[in-house]
C-alpha cells in the first residue's frame, strides 16, 4: 500500500498498517513528532487506532535536539 509521507510515496509494509505502524518503520519516535492525516492533526493517543489507506497523506513533523 502507498501513502504520502511529507510529500514523498512511501510503502507501508502492511495492509492493515496504523500511524502508529508507520512512525515505528520510519525510526519516529512519537514523544517528539506530530502527525497530520489528511489534513487533521491527531492526538497521540490516536497513533495506534488510526489505520492508513492507499492514498492517504501524512505529515510528520519531529523535533531533533542538538546543540
């Protein structure tokens, strides 16, 4: 299944993947990201309820330290 990860297609690994699923194969930890599914910003607590459609656009937006 491909989606739209920040403007690029990426393939989700599973048919019945979560955003929650996504972030894990992308190496996103969700304590410093944000996530928008077509166009809604979702709460936390969504990641692993919210399943992912051929087509779907996702932004991800993480914060990186550094100094």
């Amino acid at each position: 299944m491909n989606i739209h990860v920040n403007g690029k297609v990426v393939e989700c690994r599973g048919e019945d993947s979560t955003v929650a699923d996504l972030l894990e194969q992308l190496d996103i930890r969700t304590r410093f990201s944000v996530v928008e599914l077509n166009r809604k910003i979702l709460n936390k607590e969504e990641y692993d309820k919210e399943h992912l459609q051929s087509g779907d656009s996702v932004e991800i937006v993480h914060f990186v330290g550094g100094g």
